[in-house]
C-alpha cells in the first residue's frame, strides 16, 4: 500500500482498551464496536467486504465463507491475539491477505495463571473460597482431617509445549520446587534443558504415565486437535492432575469428564474449553474442577501490549513495509 494514500479502513472487531482505540483513530480511519457484543458472520463479511484492515479476536471465526466475500481491498488480518486458528490461514494466502498475530507479549501474564492453577487445583483453593462464601454453610474452625489436598513440592510436572509460555511455566514451577518433563515437537537446546532442570521425553504416552501435574501450553492446529485424547487421558495415574490455559480442542472434554466423574484423575484446572463460550456442564458441576473464563492473558498491561502490536503491524503494512508479525513471511 504506498504511503500516499489516504489513512486504510481498519474495522476493529471488538472493544479494545480506551488507549489502544485512541491511538488506532489517530493513525487510521478505524470503525471501532462500542458495544462489544461479538460480530455475527454477517457482520464478519461486512466488514471484509469494506475494509483495507480487519482486526478480529480469537473468538470471530474469519472462515472460508467470510474469506471468499471479503472485498479487493482487504489485504491484511490483524489478529487480535497470539492465537490464529480462527484464521482460514489457507484461503488468506490464497487471496493475497496477510496475516499477522501479536506474539510474546502474553507470556509471563499466561504462566502466572497456569501455575496459579497448578496451586489451586491440588491445594482445593476455589472449593474452600466458595465454601467460605456459602450462605448455608457454617465454618467450624480448623480440623486436621477436613479440605484436605496435595502438596505439589517435588511432585513431576510435565509440560506440553515449550514454547515461550512452556518455558515460562517451567521456571516458576521450579521455583515451587516441581521437577520438570516435557514433550515438544522439538527438543530445547541443552543450556535451556540444564537452565530448567528439564527431563525431554520424546514419547508423551511415556510422560503421561509417570507425571502427577499435566500443564497444557502448545497452541491448537489439526495436529493438536484432542492431543489429550480418551486414550491418552486413561494414562495419567488417579493422583494426577491436568491444567489448561491453552486451546480447549487440545483435550477430549467429554473424556475429562467422564475421568472426573469416577475418579480416575485427581482434578482439572480449565481456563479454556473445547466448544468456547459454551462449557460442559459435567465440567461445572464437578468439585474436582476449577474452572476460569479464559482469562489467562485478562491483564490491562497484556491487552495494551498487544493492541500497541496490532498498531505496529497495521502501520509498517500502511507505509508499505512487512510487518513484524506476519503469520505467512514467504508473501514478501
């Protein structure tokens, strides 16, 4: 796009902090949603059949049908979000869209919430906090017997996915004095392995087996898809337990389900889940379960940093240069 031409439409998909819209109206000529309800995939192909920029979340489904509507001036997806498989990454490569993400800036905020989880799940923390809250329960005082959960010091801790929030995790959860195992398309290098402390197993059954806390952090492609299959679930031992701040389609959530139902896992703590906003409602309603509305990257410090990336991107396309964040590089 050359740098003379007028300011590029830019469709903004859902509300973004007030400092990141502002910035957005300043440089562009930006249509922004102030009601934040969710756009319909009527309102996707609207938007794409007008636009120069699209900017959506990881919650818009920007799909083939919206894809082969979308008007010859759309030439970039902006993903709001590190995530792209909302994306028909395919079908934009196909037309000519590029698309960008806004990766690494949700790190350290998604592994303070998974190893919020990995203490809160064994330790029973959100039982005893909505048992505190109940108005038909009374607490008696302390008792050595009762809300009893595990300790996770020098328990094995296996990570799939070490990527940058694998990594993340990895160090915090040493910190607690957990033993580190990890599966991983790739191994890490042998200073970050001797760094962490970490056990590779190229075999994930294998680790499975022999863990007590699993912690899914890889990113959801059709080879991630029930990554954590029934199968695979059946593996973990009855001690055990399975964190989530990743993608929901990485687990079977029926298969969770049934495994919490008689005990076969110890619990789950979910902050994603498989059919998104709708959950289980086995999920729910089972006290094994702490389940959050998927509110791992929810800080004011991460959604600023990804908006400022979003802009980045969006301006580096507009003065005719790559963006820094481009999901499909071979395009320039």
């Amino acid at each position: 796009m050359p740098a003379a031409q007028k300011k590029p439409v830019v469709i903004v998909t859902r509300k973004l902090p007030d400092v990141v819209e502002t910035r957005m109206c300043e440089l562009f000529d930006t249509r922004l949603n102030a009601d934040d309800k969710p756009f319909t995939q009527a309102q996707l192909i609207e938007a794409a059949g007008v636009a120069d920029v699209l900017v959506p979340t990881v919650t818009d489904r920007v799909d083939r049908s919206v894809l082969t509507q979308a008007g010859p001036k759309l030439r970039l997806i902006a993903n709001f979000g590190t995530g792209v498989d909302n994306v028909d990454l395919d079908t934009a490569r196909n037309r000519g869209i590029l698309v960008t993400n806004t990766p690494g800036v949700l790190t350290e905020d998604t592994a303070d919430m998974t190893m919020a989880l990995i203490l809160a799940v064994p330790r029973r923390l959100a039982e005893g906090a909505a048992y505190m809250r109940d108005p038909a329960t009374k607490w008696q005082g302390w008792s050595p017997t009762w809300m009893l959960g595990r300790r996770i010091y020098n328990k094995r801790l296996g990570i799939v996915g070490m990527g940058r929030i694998g990594q993340a995790v990895a160090r915090r959860a040493k910190a607690f004095g957990l033993q580190i195992h990890y599966h991983n398309r790739r191994r890490l290098g042998e200073e970050i392995e001797e760094e962490l402390e970490a056990t590779f197993w190229e075999s994930l059954d294998q680790m499975l087996t022999r863990v007590d806390i699993v912690s899914i952090n890889c990113p959801h492609t059709p080879g991630t898809y029930h990554l954590l299959s029934a199968r695979r679930l059946k593996l973990l031992k009855p001690t055990a337990y399975l964190v989530n701040t990743a993608r929901g389609e990485v687990v079977d959530e029926n298969a969770l389900a049934r495994l919490l139902e008689t005990g076969a896992i110890a619990g789950a703590g979910l902050d994603v889940f498989e059919h998104e906003p709708a959950v289980n409602p086995r999920l729910l309603a089972s006290n094994r379960v702490v389940a959050l509305p998927h509110m791992s990257s929810a800080t004011i410090e991460g959604r600023i940093d990804m908006g400022e990336k979003v802009i980045i991107n969006i301006k580096a396309f507009a003065d005719g240069h790559a963006p820094p964040d481009r999901v499909h590089p071979a395009m320039f």
